[in-house]
C-alpha cells in the first residue's frame, strides 16, 4: 500500500496524488463534488492535465481558481496517463450516463489497482454506490457557458435572447431578497457607487425592496448626494461577498443589464424604428397580415406563417400552441382553424428552440415505432428512446444523450446485473423517493372527471377547460360552471378558491409540504428508512416565483390553498415548521 502523504506546495507524481490524506474512503469524490464548477473552469484552459492533480490544487488553495491556476503555470503539471485515458474509455462503456470528468478521476485513481477497480465497478453496477450523472454535468457545462457569455462576452443580441424584455422584469420583479442576493448587491452598489457611503447604499436598497435595479435609478436620480471625500477602498465590509464571483445567471443578467444600460435601450429602439417603418411601407401598400388566433392586425410579411390550407398565423401563437401541444405529448401541431391540416415541420423548427424541437422529434420517433408494432420492441424507462432487443437482451443501454441510462427489461428499474430482480433490495433512500416522487406527481397532475386527460397548468387561471370541453377547478379538482362563481379574486372568501394564483404555490410550496408530511410521517412509523437520508436533497428543487407584472394573483391565505391542493387539513400545514419556501426572519442590520 502506498504511504500516505501530506501535499502543501510541491510537484506531485501520480502515486502521490493517489496517496493523497483526503482522497480515502472515496473523499475524491466528495471532493469533486465540491469543487466541480473551478474543474470545469481549469480544464477548459488545461484539458490534458491530471484531474487527481488539480483537485488536490484546488483543495491546497481552498477552491481559489485564480491562486490554483497561478500555481499551475510556473509548475510541471502532472498530465493525465495513457493508462488513465485507455481505463476511463472502458468505463464510458460500461457506465455511459456517468460524469466524464467523474470517469477521468476514477481512471486515474484506479489505473494501477485492479482489485479496487473491481470492487468500485460492483458497488457502481450493483447500484450500491452512486455517481455524478452525465446530464447533471452537461447542465453544469451550459450554465458556466451563460455565465462566461454573461460576464466577458456580452452581446446585446444574445442578451435579448435571455431577457426579451428587460427595462419590465428588472423594474417589477423581486429577484434581489433579503435571503438571497442581498450581499452581493450591496457588493455592486459599493463599487459602482464608491464615493456614496454604505449607510445609505443599505438604506436605499431597503427602501427599493431589495430590488438592485430601481436602487441603482433612485440613487442616479437623486437631487443632492452626499459623496465621501475620498474612494472607497474595498467593499466596505469583510461581511460582503463580491459579485463578481457569483455564479446565479439571474443576478448576472441583471448586472449584464445596469452595465450595458444604454446599449441594450439604444439596440430595443432602433429595432422598434425600423419595424415601424417597414410596418407604415407596408401598410401603404396592402401589405399587412392578420394572425386568425390572437387578430393582431399590423404584421409584415415575415412575422407570419401558414398552414397548407392558407391559414396564417404569427410565430408567437404557433410557438405557444406548439408548446401546449407537446405538453399533451401530441406531435401533429394542428392548424388552429380547424382545418384538419398540420404545421410543416420545417416551419415549426424555424419557430421555436431546439430543445422543444429535439422533444418533437423524440415524441414523433416514438409515435411512428409504436404504431409499427416491431416485435422486440423496448422503450426507455427514463425517456422516449427505442429500440429492437432480441429476446435474450436483459439490458435496455439508452442512446439518448440527454439519458444514457441502463435499464433492466423486466423491472424497468436501473440496471443491477449481474444480479436477478429478485436479489436487489431498494436502498431505503431510493424507497423514500419513491414515495415522495409519487406523492408529488399526485399534486401535480390533474385528471379530468369526464374524459380521463391528466395535464398540469402552466399559466392562467384556476378555471380549467379540458379539450372534452368539461371545466373544472384546478385548486380543488371540483367541476364548475362556465360562470365564475366557485372562485374569488380581490378578497378570500370561504368555501372559495382563488381565481388566480402564483404556480409556485401549486408547482412548489404545495409539493414540498406533501413531501414534508409524508417525511414527518415516516419519522414516526418508520425512523429507519431515514437514518442516512438527507431530506432536503430528496426534496423537489425551489423554484422562482413568477411575479410578472402582466399576471394577475388573488387575494391568498396561502396555507389554505396548500391544504386544498394537496387534500390535508390546513392545521397539518400550519404545523410544518421546516418549509424551506418560507421567508426566513433575517436580523435588522445597524446602520
């Protein structure tokens, strides 16, 4: 066994990396884990470099990008091994949905040790050890891409891309709270504004309601300021983060946006002159079209498109319509006027993203080899992917890049061969999530009491209207009647349910307290299945809230909704004290 060693500041062999202090009991891997964002980072400068290397680079500089690539400059860097490149390739073939940078590690750790490779290669296909997926890493990837492009290659072009409309959702929605981007706000303001003193930068984006960007309008618009005699040196206070190493692309766009102000607002009017000057030419002329959805009645020619009947319509009712199709998992995008003709697809593709493209073809794939009805025919338990298995194929290996996952035929379950079903027991946290996820699909989904459809609202109203045209109500799951009756809006009123609500409260808040009470549920029937299970992690993710200016919300006892959506009483909602969608109480700070 190779002696364990102590690195501080010294050129490192692979042996050496290997024998790292931190790296046992698999600390390599919570070590990645941890690191995984300045790893992206360094291997786009240095790709050929030893992955074990630069953890253990990161890990003396305490995750310090710039200090670890500083010292990597004026050192012999250990490079990544033939033998570690030829064992990862292996490893891409046995555990094709893994990190790739998860198999570079391994391969390097476990290039000159079979046993151990063996043993970890068990415990990965037994699914008794878990490992970072490749999805998970193409999410990452594409998230550092937006903030490079974010912070070093602005283009207002792309920028509208992110943010159509920026001048509305940075006035009117509340990104900067108090729990979130409070500091690294206060870190902007303190730059940019380093003659004014931090008292009254806090003051002020207090009296904005955290929101940066009306801060940053009410202090250039202030009368009289009172400025410091001298530049402030530093961002005031060692309390305060600097915003220049964040990494929320939503604070970033908003920066993006102060920064470059009057060349996004510059760039919006020009494109509104030109368009209203080809929309008068061509008004002048007979030119204009009409949308036979929404009726908007001054388009050009190349804001329009048609079914093959000659029906025309604007892009943004096709791209909406499409999207709602797909939703229903439908792939032939009708014409809206009922001719019984379809969308060309060529036309769609030139409408909206790739991604809801890619989605189409998938679900149009999956449709046309369905309704062959190819004997051996297998899809995918986690996506839309099929393909022809022979019968004695035990494992369905998944082609598409966005999945890759292994799945065993008979149970649908991931891959656990070489052991039958029947040997596999469920991790009691896989049990758990189980639960869970069930329970959140419940909330979720709503099934219409006539026709049976299952869909999810995305916007709108509460007053739903199936495509059997049977309306319902979608707080409470009752029927209702074509009048609004069952619902109120300015004032909550009993035995009602709000006519409009945030989706966050259905979509988020509602999932999460069902998952809490099923959590606190097992604390006393079965304490077990939670002695090694981090809730949070198994809870759904947080999301934004949506406070659009242009969408309407009711009057809320919030609570109460919860209880109604998820079928509990309201006291049950009460009592959950652990909610991580409740504002935290944060302390008054002392100017």
């Amino acid at each position: 066994m190779a002696e364990i060693v102590t690195i501080y500041d010294k050129e490192l062999t692979l042996a050496e990396c290997v024998a790292y202090l931190k790296f046992e009991n698999y600390g390599w891997q919570t070590m990645y884990k941890n690191y995984m964002s300045n790893v992206i980072k360094a291997l786009d400068i240095h790709s050929d470099i030893s992955r074990l290397y630069l953890l253990i680079k990161l890990d003396v500089t305490k995750n310090n990008l710039d200090a670890t690539l500083f010292k990597i400059q004026y050192e012999n860097k250990l490079i990544i091994s033939p033998d570690a490149v030829q064992l990862t390739k292996n490893l891409k073939d046995i555990i094709p949905d893994a990190d790739p940078i998860y198999l570079d590690i391994v391969g390097e750790f476990y290039a000159n040790n079979d046993n151990k490779l063996y043993e970890f290669i068990d415990q990965i296909t037994t699914n008794k050890r878990h490992y970072p997926k490749l999805k998970e890493y193409n999410e990452h990837v594409n998230h550092l891409a937006i903030v490079k492009s974010l912070r070093n290659g602005f283009t207002v072009q792309e920028f509208l891309k992110m943010c159509p409309d920026p001048v509305n959702y940075f006035k009117n929605i509340k990104l900067n709270s108090m729990s979130t981007h409070y500091n690294e706000s206060l870190s902007y303001l303190s730059e940019r504004y380093n003659l004014v003193s931090m008292a009254k930068l806090r003051t002020e984006l207090l009296k904005q309601k955290y929101n940066l960007t009306n801060t940053v309008e009410s202090l250039l618009a202030d009368p009289s300021p009172v400025y410091l005699k001298n530049k402030r040196k530093s961002f005031g206070s060692h309390q305060l983060v600097n915003y220049k190493t964040t990494e929320n692309i939503e604070f970033l766009k908003e920066i993006a946006y102060l920064d470059h102000k009057d060349e996004i607002l510059n760039h919006i009017e020009s494109v509104k002159t030109v368009h209203r000057i080809q929309v008068e030419q061509a008004k002048s002329i007979g030119k204009l079209n009409t949308c036979g959805c929404c009726f908007d009645n001054e388009l050009l020619t190349s804001e329009v498109f048609s079914c093959p009947a000659g029906h025309i319509f604007c892009s943004a009712c096709i791209k909406k319509g499409t999207e709602v199709a797909v939703g229903g998992s439908k792939v032939d995008i009708k014409c809206f006027a009922d001719c019984g003709e379809e969308f060309n697809l060529t036309m769609i593709k030139s409408i909206v993203d790739d991604k809801l493209y890619q989605r189409i073809m998938r679900l149009k794939q999956a449709q046309e080899i369905k309704a062959a009805d190819i004997e051996g025919l297998e899809t995918c338990a986690f996506c839309d992917y099929s393909v022809i298995l022979s019968p004695d194929l035990k494992i369905i290996n998944c082609l598409n890049p966005e999945c890759k996952k292994e799945t065993c035929r008979q149970c649908r379950e991931e891959s656990h061969f070489p052991y039958r079903c029947d040997q596999i027991e469920k991790a009691p946290e896989v049990e758990v999530r189980t639960m869970i996820e069930n329970k959140m699909t419940e909330v979720l989904i709503r099934i219409c009491y006539n026709c049976k459809r299952k869909f999810v609202k995305e916007d709108g109203c509460n007053k739903m209207t199936c495509s059997c045209g049977k309306q319902m109500c979608y707080i409470c799951r009752k029927p209702v009647d074509s009048n609004y009756a069952h619902f109120y809006h300015q004032e909550v009123m009993e035995n009602k349910c709000p006519l409009y609500t945030d989706e966050n409260i259905v979509h988020t808040t509602a999932v999460e307290a069902a998952a809490r009470l099923i959590i606190n549920e097992l604390k006393i029937k079965k304490p077990d299945l939670l002695r090694n299970i981090d809730i949070n992690k198994i809870l759904p993710a947080l999301k934004k809230s949506n406070n659009s200016p242009n969408i309407q919300e009711s009057a809320l006892d919030i609570n109460k909704v919860v209880a109604t959506v998820i079928g509990q009483n309201v006291e049950d909602i009460n009592n959950l004290k652990d909610m991580r969608s409740l504002e935290p109480k944060v302390k008054k700070r002392r100017y």
